[in-house]
C-alpha cells in the first residue's frame, strides 16, 4: 500500500514537471511570438495609401491620372449562394480582354483565346470560392464591372478600391513619363522618364490608423489613438505644349516614312529656361501595357542613346574660336584649297568642293571640314577641350529623366583626334546633350540645364 501511494506521488510530481516544462516554454521562449498574436487580436490598423500624383502639360492636359480599380472578393462565412451560382451570377459582367496584339488582331485566333480565358477565370473562381475565409475572384475591376456585379445582389462579395495609371496621351508621351510596375516586395513604383525620376514625389504617402480594441472589435476609449497622417503625391506639371507636342510627332513620323528610317527624336528646348517644350522620339511604346513590348523602347534614346554630332557639332568649335579671339570673322581659311593632310589621313570636304581663302562665316555656311580643321588648329586643342566642356560636352545634363547617360570623352587625344573632333567625327553626344550646348549660343553664351518639370 505503502509503495503504490509513492508511485502515485512520483507520478503526480512527474506531471506538474512537465506542466511547470510546458509553461515556462510558452511564457519565456514564446513569450514574442504570442505578444505579438494576442495584441494582432486586439489592435485595430488601418491603412490607406496616398494617390499617386498626376502629370500634367503646360497648358493642362493630362498625360498621366489615375484610374480607380476594384479587386473582387469573397468572405465565405456571408456567403450564402451556392459557388456556381456566384460565378453564372458574375461572369456575364466581366469585359475578359487579350492585350497580345498578335492575337487581338486575328479574329479566328482572338475567339479561341477568348473562350479559353472564360473557361479559366471559371475554373479558378469555383475553385476559391470552394474554399473558407477570404477569397480574391477578380482583379482590375472597372467601375462599370463593379456597379454591374452589385447589382446581382450577391451575399458576401466584397470590393475594394485601388488605383492603376492611365496615359490619356500615351502615343505621345511613353518614352517622357514612363510607367509604373511594382517592385520585388509588390509595391507600385515607378521606372524610367518622370515616373522613375519623380518616383517618391508622385508617391502618396500611408495613412497609418491604430487602435486597441475590446473583445468585440470596438474602440477602446481609455487607449491613446495613433495616427499618422497620409498625403496624396505631388502633381507634376511640365513646359511641355500638347499643341507643340502633336505638331513635332506628327513631323517625326511623316520623316521617318518619307526616308525610310526606323528611329528618330525632336526636342525644343526654350533656351532662356532649359524649359523642354516638346519631345517625340520613335518608335515608342504603350505604358499602360508595358509588359508587352520589347524592354529596349523603355528608355527615351534623347538621353539614354549616344551618337556622333556630324556637322552639328561645327556650331561649337567655331563659336569657341571666335569667342577665345583665335580667329576673326575677317580671316581666311589658308588651307582650304584642297584636301588637309594629317599623318595617314587626308581631310576631305563632305561634296568635294574646296574654298580658298574661306572666312569663318563661309566655313559654316558650306559645312567646310576643312575649314574646322583650320580653326581647331587656331584655337588649338587643348583649348578647344576646354570650351566644349564648358558647353557641358562629356556630363549629364541634369534632364530630369531617369536613364541619362553621360558620354565620356577620350583621356588620350592625337592631332588626328582634335581634327576629327572639330567637325562632329570621333566624338559622341546625346541629343539633349548636344542641344543644351547649342541652347546656349542661343542664350548669350549661358548654359541652362534642359528640364521637363515646371512646377
């Protein structure tokens, strides 16, 4: 009897070591994670991001607003329709599209796809709606689809309300606004042009609610109230002239049909202000449904795209020599009378007509390559290094677009090197580079830094 009475206390002993083991692995080792559950149950958050901020030209068109959109859900505990019922109830309200042009545009092809994408958005809505607790059914609904479903009286369905970006002006404006995408956490942010330069300006910024709450899901009315204000993102308004705009990519594209060219790109630039009151640059792309075309039209070749200058470039050689006294507008070419030898090279005008005694004026008028090298060696090319970047040759511009590159210019340099150089050859630019450099001769000589925003 003795003996049974000391297992029974042995074995009670055993077991409050083992509650004693079990709580102190709850309370010490769980301690946070089961903090962090019980206050989850009893606070109450609310979050509600800021628009994004819209773009706007100078004369109040927009280029790019936002577009509210619904994503369907379903609490299944309110539910009270059976789920194919739910789904006969809002399929026939749904404006099911394919993007892919090489489908969209074949009829037989477009059908098919059509049907297969009924057939699928169905499949999946049973399968969640077979499910318990909180369940997406669609996403990217338009408020035209969303009035549409409400009015199926449907226990149980719920919307909530988000917003997409829509480019009213899209032909004309991608490779300036650029798009947003959602990064790799799946927030919405936005790359290349303006959206990726003025990303955290556009974004709105959260607005954080916290509460404690009683057992029921009400206020506690002792508890101090959090709130952290959210705000909408800044509108940006830009120089850029719808009217200008339309005119310049209309012209663009009349070019590049009448030459035969697959690319090309206008900017006006007011130089008094670097203000940019128009830029087209094709081929271009949809922003709205970037993901369908090729990922080399997202930067705008206008910054990103380098090229040499030509003739163009002669402006800014000449402009250099008159300006540091290497030559007159009197004096005349001594070499022009025929092809410029230097080392192995022979320089040679484009049209093979030869001037003697060209002025300076002359040169420019007949895009004299001969003459630049005349005035390169007068000026000298040293010098001539040091006027181009002071015409910002070799730097970014500043342009507030994100993909800006900066070309740089060589370290080592040859007699055939500054020769080159003079007439737009053997150097390279970008097209925003090289009219921000021709804008100041424009300007009086004051270099102004080429920019999109306003205000």
């Amino acid at each position: 009897m003795h003996s049974r009475i000391q297992l029974l206390f042995l074995g009670f002993l055993f077991a409050l070591a083992l509650v004693i083991l079990r709580l102190s692995y709850w309370q010490i080792i769980k301690t946070d994670e089961l903090s962090g559950a019980a206050r989850g149950q009893y606070l109450s958050k609310d979050l509600r991001g800021g628009a994004r901020g819209s773009i706007v030209t100078s004369d109040g068109y927009p280029l790019v607003v936002n577009q509210a959109v619904y994503t369907l859900g379903a609490y299944m505990p309110a539910v009270t329709d059976a789920p194919p019922t739910i789904v006969d109830k809002i399929m026939p309200n749904l404006n099911l599209t394919i993007d892919d042009p090489a489908i969209a545009t074949d009829v037989a092809k477009l059908s098919v796809a059509l049907d297969d994408l009924k057939l699928q958005t169905k499949s999946t809505m049973l399968d969640r709606l077979s499910k318990t607790g909180y369940e997406i059914l669609a996403r990217a609904l338009t408020v035209k689809e969303k009035n549409a479903i409400e009015t199926q009286d449907i226990n149980g369905l719920i919307f909530d309300q988000s917003f997409i970006r829509e480019y009213p002006e899209a032909s004309m404006s991608a490779q300036i606004t650029g798009f947003v995408g959602r990064d790799d956490l799946g927030k919405p942010t936005g790359y290349f042009g303006l959206e990726g330069y003025y990303d955290r300006e556009l974004s709105g910024r959260t607005r954080v609610e916290k509460q404690e709450k009683d057992a029921i899901g009400q206020p506690l009315l002792i508890d101090d109230f959090q709130l952290m204000p959210g705000r909408d993102g800044r509108t940006l308004k830009l120089h850029l002239e719808r009217g200008t705009q339309y005119i310049v990519e209309e012209e663009l594209k009349q070019g590049l049909e009448h030459y035969g060219a697959v690319s090309g790109e206008v900017i006006v630039m007011d130089p008094k202000t670097g203000g940019i009151l128009a830029m087209a640059t094709l081929p271009s792309y949809d922003p709205s449904k970037f993901h369908l075309f090729d990922s080399s039209l997202y930067k705008n070749p206008a910054v990103a795209n380098t090229y040499e200058p030509g003739s163009t470039f002669k402006v800014l050689v000449m402009a250099a020599a008159l300006d540091a006294g290497a030559v007159k507008e009197s004096d005349q070419c001594d070499i022009c009378s025929g092809p410029y030898p230097i080392g192995k090279y022979n320089i040679k005008t484009w049209d093979g007509n030869y001037r003697p005694d060209s002025t300076p004026q002359s040169i420019i008028v007949h895009s004299d390559n001969v003459g630049m090298v005349w005035t390169e060696q007068k000026l000298g090319g040293e010098k001539m290094l040091a006027y181009l970047q002071k015409f910002g040759i070799g730097e970014k511009t500043g342009i507030d677009l994100q993909e800006e590159v900066a070309p740089n210019l060589r370290t080592k340099w040859g007699d055939i090197d500054y020769a080159t150089s003079s007439f737009g050859q053997g150097i390279v630019v970008t097209s925003v580079e090289m009219l921000s450099a021709v804008g100041a001769l424009a300007n009086h000589g004051e270099l102004m830094e080429p920019h999109l925003v306003q205000s």
